[in-house]
C-alpha cells in the first residue's frame, strides 16, 4: 500500500495509476526511479517538483530513487553544480523520502564503458555507423529525410572508424556515430539520431579518459536500463523521444524487464523564469547575487528565502501531475508558503522603518513586562514577555500628518492601541530642520492595558512597536518578485521586465527576544509578513530575509488593471 506524504493524502494522477498497474501485473518485482539532472547550473522549483514525483512515488510503492548525474556534456558541465544538486535534493526529501534514496550519487560518466561497449554491439550488427557529415549536414538531411552518403559503409569500416574515434584519432565535430533507423520516419528523432560525438574536453568526472561522448538519448536510455530503473518519469518534450528510447531497447535485444519512459507536464511559474540559460543571464551579468539570490526560484534562492521542504513538497503534491502543459499562477506557491507558516510561526514585533514615540505621561524609569501570545494558531505554543517603557518605536507607515478618510492608524489627535499594550494620543509632532518628522509626542491612557479600567474601550486602528531602550537593530532584506508581469519570457528581452522594487534593505528595530531566534525557525513579523534568518547573520549582526507578506499584494493590483 502505498504511504501517506507528510500531512498530505496520498496523492492520484495518472503516472501513479500506470506504477500501480504495472505491479499488480506483475512486471517488476520493486519500482526503482530515478531523478537525472544534468549538473550545468542550479536545480530550480520545477525540479523540485521531479524530485517529489520521482521519490513520491519511490516512497509511496516501496521502492527506490537513483540520483543520477547525466554528466555527458563536458563543456557545461562543473564539480559546483554537482554539489549544489546533491545538496538540493538532500534537504528537500530529508525526514520525508531518505530511507528511499538509492544510495550514493550515480553518474551516467561512471557507464561510459559499458555505453561504448553497447555502441560496438550495435555497430557489430549494422544498427549505427559512422558518419562524416558536417553537425550543419546532418541537421539539414535529417530535415529533408536524406540518407547520409556514409549510411551504407562496411560494418568493418565503421568498427575501425568507431575505435579510432575513441582513440582521439580525429578533431571535434570530425565524425560522429549514428543509429541507422529509417531517414523517412514522420518522426525526426527516428531519422537516423546521432549517438557519439567527439569532444576533446576534460570531463569532470573522468577527466581526459574519454573524447568521445553520448548523446542524451543513448546515456539516459540505457543507464536507466543498467540500474535496472522500472519507470523513467521526463518531462512532456521527451515523449517524442520514447520511441527512440524504445528502439534502443530492443535493437540491443536487451533482456527484460526494461524501463518504461512515461512523460509529464513541467511546472511552469508565472512572475518568473525557469530556463537555465536565463538563469544563467541573471547570475553572470550581475542582475541578482548569485545562484542562492532569494529572488531567484532555484531550489538554493528559494531555501535561503526562507522556505522549508515540506513547503515545496506541499506545493508539488497540490499542483499535481498532469499530461497538459499550463501555466501555474505564483500565487499558488505563495499560499502553500502562508499555509504552513501561519501555523507553524511564532509571531515577534519588528519595526522596519522607525520613528519615535515618547509617552509623555509615562513614569520616566519604568519598565513593565507585557504578555504577548507567540502563537495563537498554536495553544501550546505558549507567551513571551515584551519590555514597555516611556519611549518606543513605531513603523513610520503607521503615521500621517494629513491621512486620507478611513486611515485608523496614528494621526494628529487621533488614537490608536498599541498591540498587548495601552492606547496612546498623538499630541504633538517634532519635525527636524528639513521638515522631517523625526519624533512624536503621545499621552497613554494608562488604564486601557488589559485588565484594565478602559481596556475594553474601542479604537479602530492597532499597530505594531518595539522599547526603544530594549530593541536592537538588524538589517531586513524585504524581497518581493523578480519580474513585474506573469510572462517575462514571453517575447522580447525577459530582463526588460525585471522589478526594480525586487529588494529593498531597511535597518529595522526589534524585540530583545529576538537575539535568541534560531536559522532553522521562521517567525512572523506582525502586521509585516514572515522572515527568515540569512546566512550572512552573525551574533552580532543579524540578517533577515522576508519569505513573504502576510497578504498577496500583487492579486490586489491586478484587480486594479
């Protein structure tokens, strides 16, 4: 039976119904997937939904999941990108899918023996043959169903050929070895596919061993078979790959049980843009800081914004998996993450743009500990105890001098309550030499904290504060989405169309209680959104990232088009 995913349901598409069909009748003994990202940049979300397909199902059928390097481009390939994937993949299905993992990580370069031993047979039993046709010519005959003037050479010739071409004896792009299907197959990828190609180039992996390389379908196709994998899940590009992938199969009269490629629809993200040579752009000129930049949607940008695992693991099962390419709004994403964290975070104050307030009716020295509630999603989440005294902090948002009709927040002789505190009256303003308020004066109504002789009494705006003598600052990271419309990508320069509100860095102050807060914990800021602590923090200097804001500010302007 297959198991429950975290607080989620089990859940039901067609590439499950296919696994579980497949077991009943018999076809494999254990289900092995696997998630084979080729190691030229960062993993992003629509990876992090494979790697949930992938080890969902490993996990929910009792199986296991191969992580795979498809490492057979060695000119994009680097050692970093290696251990970013691996990291990525580790910490999404930590405490959820490990006890499935298959093992240590796998790499296709690790097969290259065994793939140019294939080749040979193959060759042997005149199903390839080398070609001499430029990269251009063969694109172009391929296109007009032409067969290559090399298609019909001696099985000898092109053994030679082949052998010699993995001795290094000829330059890139000199010779390549092709399958010989049919050049008159409706589908192209049937039209004689090439599966060597020289590359003269140093290989992460195995270094200069090797100079001849596989191409995708050749390495994914048959190292899915000799790790003996029973379902290889891809993306829907790939379908018009399957029977090539099932030629391979059975011109190399490979025994059973085979793989079996099934492909479903990627994860498309609006506000965003999930191409890795776009992403590359972004990180090389400098648009955003780094790969693990917490605007980007790489698994290593979303992590250090703040989400957890089990948020993109929430999101990957509710978006399902489908046949249809669509597109999925952002909101969705954002959701998940205000889900779980309104009911896991504990609430804190945090004022990002302060402005001071002395209560000029307070005793001077005093200091008072107020309960605040940390959680009341969470009963057992418990109470803090806040520092209040005669001079605070609050966010300059919540003050105008001439407020607009319906501003309930603090203005000349208006009142407002502050939160698991007292009401206070603005009485008077003090501006600097630029017209800048700088200070405000207020009277607190010394009877209207709880219990209290006018805690009931009602004012409609409450706000937010910190002790101004108990705060200490941090730097606050407010991070909003990268581009300004749903589709940057689709036509003109995607870079055109980057936000340039995408980050914001405020020196904010806040409660002592704070000092203590732990990088694997996330908190809400009240009234602000939930925050996160950014590796660059250090004891003496805290950093935080906002993950998100408590509501979805963006569907509010849309309303507004």
């Amino acid at each position: 039976m297959p198991e429950p995913s975290d607080k989620h349901s089990v859940p039901t598409d067609f590439v499950r119904e296919i696994v579980a069909e497949d077991l009943q009748a018999g076809k494999y003994r254990q289900i092995v997937t696997r998630f084979p990202p080729e190691p030229n940049g960062y993993l992003h979300i629509g990876h992090a939904k494979s790697i949930c397909l992938n080890f969902g199902i490993a996990r929910e059928f009792g199986g296991i999941c191969n992580i795979r390097m498809d490492d057979t481009n060695p000119t994009k390939e680097e050692t970093e990108y290696v251990d970013s994937i691996i990291a990525d993949v580790r910490w999404l299905i930590e405490g959820w899918a490990d006890k499935h993992l298959g093992g240590a990580p796998l790499y296709t370069s690790d097969y290259f023996d065994k793939l140019y031993e294939y080749a040979v047979d193959l060759t042997r039993n005149a199903k390839a043959y080398v070609d001499e046709m430029t990269p251009e010519q063969t694109d172009e005959y391929r296109r007009i169903g032409k067969g290559s003037p090399f298609r019909n050479r001696p099985v000898q010739e092109n053994l030679d050929l082949l052998g010699r071409m993995k001795a290094g004896e000829f330059p890139d792009n000199s010779r390549t070895l092709r399958a010989k299907i049919d050049m008159q197959a409706p589908n192209i990828w049937l039209r004689d596919p090439v599966l060597y190609r020289i590359r003269h180039a140093s290989h992460h992996h195995t270094g200069n061993k090797w100079c001849i390389y596989p191409m995708y379908d050749w390495a994914h196709t048959l190292s899915d078979y000799i790790e003996g994998i029973t379902h290889s899940l891809c993306t829907l590009e790939f379908e018009v790959h399957r029977p090539l992938y099932e030629w391979i199969l059975e011109a190399l009269e490979l025994p059973y049980p085979r793989p079996r490629q099934i492909e479903f629809a990627r994860l498309n993200l609006t506000y965003t843009v999930m191409s890795k040579r776009k992403l590359i752009q972004l990180v090389e000129d400098g648009l955003v800081n780094g790969w693990d930049d917490p605007r980007l949607i790489t698994i290593a940008g979303l992590r250090r914004r703040g989400l957890t695992a089990n948020v993109l693991r929430s999101f990957a099962y509710n978006i399902g998996v489908t046949k249809y390419p669509s597109l999925n709004e952002m909101g969705l994403l954002e959701h998940a993450i205000r889900e779980e964290f309104n009911r896991s975070a504990e609430r804190r104050l945090v004022v990002l743009r302060p402005i001071k307030v002395v209560l000029t009716n307070y005793p001077k020295d005093q200091v008072e500990e107020l309960d605040a509630i940390n959680n009341p999603e969470d009963p057992n989440s418990g109470t803090r105890k806040l520092p209040f005294s005669g001079e605070l902090f609050i966010d300059s948002a919540d003050f105008m001098e001439t407020p607009p009709p319906k501003y309930f927040r603090l203005r000349p002789g208006g009142e407002v309550r502050l939160k698991y505190a007292y009401i206070i009256k603005c009485e008077e303003m003090i501006k600097d030499a630029a017209g800048k308020i700088t200070e405000l004066r207020c009277k607190i109504d010394l009877e209207s904290k709880s219990g209290g002789v006018t805690a009931n009494r009602k004012v409609k705006g409450t706000i937010h504060w910190v002790s101004a003598r108990h705060a200490f600052d941090a730097e606050v990271r407010l991070y909003d989405r990268l581009f300004t419309v749903p589709e940057p990508d689709a036509g003109g320069d995607f870079k055109s169309f980057i936000n340039p509100d995408s980050l914001e860095i405020v020196k904010a102050k806040c409660e002592p209680s704070l000092k203590n807060a732990r990088p694997d914990l996330r908190y809400q800021f009240e009234r602000l959104g939930y925050f996160a602590l950014d590796p660059d923090s250090r004891p003496d200097r805290q950093v935080w990232n906002r993950t998100i804001t408590l509501k979805d500010t963006w569907a509010k302007e849309a309303k507004k088009k």
